[in-house]
C-alpha cells in the first residue's frame, strides 16, 4: 500500500515544477500518464542484485509527468535532488522539492528519473511496484 498523502505530496511538487518552467515558455502542456508496464532493462535499482528494488520482467505501475517549459541545463540535472539545489534562486524557493520527492519515493522503494532537454522540457517518471490488485 502506499501513503496516498505523501504521493500526492510528490505530483504537487512536479507539476508546481512544471507551471513554474513553462511561465516563460511559447508552448504551454503538462501531459500527465499513468499507466501499467514491465521492466525489461537494467538499471539502477533494477536487476537481479540483493540490493536492486525491482527484478527484471516485475509488473509495476508508472507515473509520467511531463511538461513543454524551458528544460533543464545538462550541468544541473545530477544536481535537482540534492537538498537546497535551486538553478531559480534564494528568493524563489528552498530546493527542498525535488529533494523531498526522491525521499518519498525511495520510502516507498520506488524510482523517480527524469529526461530533460533545454528548451524543450522535462519529463518526470516514478516507477512503483505492483502486486495483484493494486500497489505494494
């Protein structure tokens, strides 16, 4: 089962993001899809490693939220979940968000990634695991 407060703490968090991103931005979409998939690719926390979160061909359900804003500077994407990390400034928030959303996440033994292009925007994906009938 997961905290539906906590959840719903992240999708505030991303698509506050993702208003924020397209303020100055000529094309204005946030696309937001949930949907079931199955892991077939190795990656981090994905495998067959004692320590992996997910096994490969396990069922679970993702999350994407994505927006049309100014993207994300490659230089800075290793750094958007680090604590106090803003790329806006002092005066226009903490850099807790996303810190906060990869926190939620992970309690939930989940994974958040994002893709971003500047000037083009950023897409969010949290992957949670799935068990007959509904979320773990």
């Amino acid at each position: 089962l997961v905290d539906k407060e906590k959840l719903l703490q992240v999708f505030i968090n991303l698509m506050t993001n993702a208003f924020l991103a397209m303020v100055n931005s000529s094309s204005k979409k946030l696309i937001i899809r949930s949907y079931a998939s199955q892991l077939n690719k190795v990656q981090d926390k994905v495998g067959r490693r004692a320590v992996d979160n997910f096994r490969l061909g396990e069922r679970v359900v993702r999350v994407d939220i994505e927006d049309t804003g100014i993207g994300i500077k490659e230089v800075n994407i290793i750094k958007i979940f680090d604590p106090f990390f803003s790329p806006r400034g002092p005066r226009e928030g903490a850099g807790l968000g996303l810190a906060i959303c990869l926190n939620i996440i992970e309690l939930h033994k989940g994974l958040i990634e994002v893709v971003s292009q500047e000037g083009k925007g950023t897409k969010f994906t949290i992957t949670l695991k799935m068990k007959e009938g509904g979320l773990i």
